[in-house]
C-alpha cells in the first residue's frame, strides 16, 4: 500500500475538525432559537427599487374639503346669495314652499343633510365606533335606503331681535318608518351701511327615532369680514355630530388662511394650507 506523506495528512486533518466544530455551532444555534431565546428580528425589506420601506400613515387625517360634502359643497349653494338680499328661499311663504314648484327643496336638502351626516358618521368611525354611534350610523342608513319617505309641510317663522338683524327661518320633517330628519335653515340678516346688508345662512339637522333625538348634526362654513364689514365665505369647514349625553364629533376640513397685510382688509385673505381634525369628545 501507498503511504501518505505527513505534509499532506496534516491538511487533510485540519480540514475535517474545522468542519466538524463548524456543524456543532449551528446545531447549538439552532436549538438555541428552539427553545424560545429571541434572535434578532429581520429587517423590513426595502420596496421595489431600492426606495426605504412606506412610513405608517398620520395619526391626523388632513381634509381639503369636507366629508361627504352633499350638503356643504353642493345643497348650501341654494342658501348662498350673491346679490344685496336674503337667498331666495327665505323670501317664500308657507304656501309657497308647499306648492309644486317649491315643495321639492327642504326634502332635497333633508337628503342631502342625510347622506352626508351618513359619511361623516363613517369617517368618525374608522378605526371603531361606540354602541351610541353605530345605533345612528344605522338609522341614518336606514332612513336613506327607504323605498318610502313622508316629507311633512315646511313651517315658516319671522322676527327681528334687539340688535336690529332679521331672523328667518324654515323648518320640515321627513320621515321613513322609525328614523325621522328634522331640518331648520336660519338665515339671518343685518344692515352694515344705509344700503347693504349682511346675510348669513345655516342649517340644522337632528335624527330621531321614534320621536326621540339621536343627535343633531350642525355643518357650517367659515366667513370673514371683507373691509370691516362685509361677510363672506371661506372654503373652511366644520362638521358638528353632537349626542344626547354630550358624547361629541368635530371634522374641521378645507384650508387655514392668513390674516391680509395691515391696511389692506378689503384684500381677500390668502390660504395658508390645508388643514383638518377629526376629534371624539365625551361630555359626560
């Protein structure tokens, strides 16, 4: 038999033992980890192309306009004016508002108070609703996917309070089964010279059930005075959801402006960037 010479035995040797101390550590390593020892968590992997992996999104929506928006963005254009008087809704009278020609409008702007509370309601319950919440989320579904709905007479009303401003309002409820939608648009109006005036309108809305409030919700737009004295909208928003216990929703959406340059208040002021909130608050 042919001998090995001892210079290259010794290589030979060296080999197997560094392979075999090589397998007893993974093997501990292994049964290491098994046994519950935390190792060390992988990094995220990095997206196609190289680009850092997506950061978790904010804890604070920003909204350019409104939630919904059936009623800010489209309905309130029937309750704007752009001429030296109240809209023309307020000017009409009990018996006008019930004819055919006008009977159409406080049910269409019950509607669209309706869809839109239905989307704030939504966006207000996320990432999760309270009992109270998903009882009025659900009414005001079912008050929307009813085949039929009752639309009750408007009820007008007239005054004039001590500080010299015209109050006008209408009122009207429609029903569908147990849910019911009372809505009051307020206008109201005060003169800022001997022949201008300012003229300001609202609307309300509260959900019932069975006659008995669910909660009231109060959309609103923003308004600035325009050389001291002159109002006129912004596009800022607020979105009101208010419960009987005083549990509370606030959507604020649309765009903060900045105050116009000093001497210069008949200057439309500038935006100063979008802005939005939405808060849960409990009262009780």
């Amino acid at each position: 038999m042919r001998s090995w010479p001892a210079v290259v035995i010794a290589p030979i040797v060296a080999i197997v033992i560094g392979a075999v101390a090589t397998a007893l550590v993974f093997r501990r390593a292994a049964s290491h980890d098994a046994r519950g020892v935390a190792s060390v968590p992988a990094l995220p992997a990095a997206a196609p192309g190289g680009a850092p992996p997506p950061s978790p999104p904010p804890s604070q929506p920003r909204y350019a306009s409104p939630p919904g928006g059936q009623f800010l963005i489209d309905a309130a254009a029937r309750l704007s004016t752009e001429r030296n008087g109240p809209p023309a809704l307020f000017l009409l009278s009990r018996a006008d508002l019930d004819s055919p020609r006008y009977a159409w409008q406080m049910p269409s702007l019950a509607t669209s108070m309706a869809e839109e509370l239905s989307d704030v309601l939504a966006e207000g319950c996320r990432l999760g609703c309270d009992p109270q919440a998903e009882r009025a989320r659900t009414l005001v579904r079912r008050f929307l996917e009813a085949d039929q709905r009752h639309d009750g007479s408007a009820r007008t009303r007239r005054w004039q309070s001590d500080d010299r401003v015209d109050h006008r309002s209408i009122a009207t409820r429609s029903s569908a089964g147990t849910a019911s939608l009372e809505v009051t648009c307020d206008c109201r109006s005060w003169p800022i010279n001997g022949r201008s005036w300012n003229d300001v309108a609202t609307c309300d809305a509260t959900l019932l059930d069975r006659g008995r409030s669910v909660l009231q919700y109060s959309p609103r737009v923003e308004w600035a005075e325009e050389q001291g004295y002159r109002m006129y909208p912004l596009e800022a928003y607020r979105q009101d959801v208010k419960f009987p216990d005083g549990e509370a929703l606030v959507i604020e959406s649309g765009y903060n402006y900045a105050d116009p340059p000093r001497g210069s208040s008949n200057v439309p002021r500038p935006r100063a960037g979008v802005r939005g909130s939405l808060v849960w608050s409990n009262g009780r």
